[in-house]
C-alpha cells in the first residue's frame, strides 16, 4: 500500500509540471499578453517599457525558467491590476471549491440512487427514463440549466435567490468573522447567526444543482451499468443460493464493488466541475475563481490566467492522488 501511494504521490509534481507547462506555451501562442491587455490604452514606448519591466522581453526560456522558480516559491505572478495572483487564489478559491463541494453533494444524492433503481428495474419504462434523463442533464449547458433554474425558482416561484453567495448584508457582516475562511457556510458558523446560515445555504441551493446535475448524469449511468454487470457475477448468485434476499445480495454485495468506478473517476469530475465552474459561478454570480477566470478571460489579462490555471492544475493533479488512495482501500486489487 505504501509503495503504491508512494509512486501517486511522486506522480503529483510530474502532472501539475506538464499541466503548468502546456498552459505556459499555450499562452505565448496566443500572443503578448501586455499588448492584449493593454493595448488600446497605452502607446508602443508605454507597452514596451511594460514589457521590459515583466520580463516579456527576455527569451521564451528564460521566461520558462523564471516561471517555474516563481511557482516553486508560490509565486503565481501579478494581474494588470497589480494583484497578487496567489492572494486571488487564496480569497476566491475557496470560494469555488465550497461550490463543487455542495455539487458533488447533489451529483452523489440524484446520480447514486437513481442509477441503482435503473439497474435493479433493468429495461423498464423507469430505466429507459433515467438513462434519457442521465443523458440529457449532461449534454445540457450548465449556463442553460442554471438560466433555468434560476427563471423558475428564483423569479416566478420566488423560493430561493437570484444570484450572489448571500445576502448582501449578511456579506458585510461576515466580513467581519475572525479567523475568516471565505467559506461562506463555515464563517456564518463561526459568526453564530442562524438567520444568516439559513441565507448563505438558500444562495448555495440553485448553483449546486446547476453544477451537480452535470455529474449526476455520470454517475447515474456508470453505477447502472457497473451493478447490473456485478448482479451477473458468481458471488452474487452464490448469495442469492444461500437465501439471501434480493435487498441484501444488492445493498451488501453488489454495491459496494460497483462504486468503484464511481470513486475512480471522481477525480477528473471534480476537474469537470472545476472548468464548468465557470460558466457556473458567471450565471449565479458567484464571486469564485471561475468567476474571476472569466473576468481575467474579459479582460485578456493572460499573466491572471496563466496563474489561476496553474493554481487549477495542481488541486486536479492532488485530487487525482486522493482518488487513487481511496480506490486502493475499496479495492485491494489495484494495489498489486
């Protein structure tokens, strides 16, 4: 076991580099990210002075170089608004990983238990209904489903918010809480005020779902499809020969081992939620890193790009080790 997460772990820094890398390329393809910027306000002298002063000037290498120094002592680079793109990183990130947080809530809460009534009721008019609807949720656009959402329950039902991360006042005031973590729901804790956890979870509700049904169409059908292949396996019928009830051989035996996939392939929807999080936290407002990502995007700041990329490419190459840990206590297998 040691060794298996002994070579993952080793594995982290190899994928966040070439993640980082191909992002770094990638941006000087598109071009000098100062005239981008800034082009149409400032002159030639203006821009090339910029330049020299960000290191634009110098050789593609030596800028790779310096890049990665940079990133080795958590230096992530400055937007065009001279901001620090780690203390970006550190205010809205958390943020956007307390919305794929309440996502993976909801993906886990439709996509499990619909995709196991889809299997157990195997080519009934209910299978045929769910496995449209795990379709449909996910060639959906999550903007579409949040727009939505947001004309159904938010402006003619009235049940829940518009837009933000919560109430305006109640932001003010948690602005307030000390130790500040960012995270709504866990500052409105730490303030003591109910009325304004109950604020900050009604402004968590629409996002969640918007994000959440992309995956919950993932994992309806791969938990469908793994557990009817595992109630086809000699142990389940060896269960089922010992008197087992159709409840018990299901619950106990076959949904545990067709989970697996589920947890295997977690880690790259966490990283699908992470990218479509952005169209996400643009429909809700919701002030987190893809929210400033698409601001940055706007704003052709690719230094501020470049970074929180980089920032998004380490917490996928982390996630990844995470899920491979837990693959590996579910199923010894994998370990040899």
């Amino acid at each position: 076991m040691l060794r298996y997460l002994g070579v993952r772990l080793l594995l982290i820094p190899v994928t966040a580099w070439i993640l980082v890398t191909v992002v770094f390329f990638l941006m000087r393809v598109i071009g000098d990210p100062i005239s981008a910027a800034l082009g149409a306000h400032l002159n030639q002298q203006q821009i090339e002075e910029r330049k020299e002063a960000a290191g634009l000037n110098r050789p593609i290498l030596v800028q790779y170089w310096e890049y990665l120094s940079g990133l080795l002592r958590g230096d992530l680079g400055r937007s065009q608004d001279n901001r620090e793109i780690s203390e970006v990183v550190v205010t809205y990130g958390a943020a956007s990983l307390e919305l794929v947080f309440w996502a993976l809530i909801v993906a886990f809460a439709i996509g499990v238990p619909l995709g196991r009534y889809a299997a157990t009721h195997r080519d009934s008019a209910a299978d045929i209904g769910l496995r449209l609807f795990a379709i449909l949720v996910y060639a959906a656009p999550v903007f579409f489903v949040g727009l939505l959402l947001k004309l159904v329950f938010a402006v003619q039902l009235g049940w829940l918010p518009v837009a933000g991360r919560a109430s305006t006042n109640v932001e003010l005031q948690l602005q307030h809480v000390s130790p500040k973590t960012n995270i709504m729901v866990i500052d409105a804790i730490l303030y003591g005020d109910a009325g304004y956890l109950v604020d900050v979870l009604k402004h968590a509700v629409l996002p969640a779902i918007a994000l959440g049904l992309l995956v919950a169409g993932v994992f309806l059908r791969l938990v469908r499809i793994n557990l009817i292949q595992t109630l086809q396996a000699c142990y389940v019928d060896a269960a089922r020969a010992r008197g087992l009830s159709r409840r018990v051989v299901t619950g106990r035996h076959a949904f545990r081992n067709a989970m697996i996939p589920i947890v295997t392939v977690m880690g790259m929807q966490i990283a699908t939620m992470l990218g479509a999080s952005v169209l996400t936290e643009t429909t809700f407002e919701w002030k987190g890193l893809g929210y400033q990502l698409a601001a940055y995007l706007s704003a052709r700041d690719f230094i501020a790009v470049q970074g929180i990329v980089a920032f998004i490419a380490l917490i996928v190459a982390v996630m990844s080790f995470v899920v491979d840990a837990l693959v590996a206590l579910i199923d010894p297998r994998v370990r040899f």
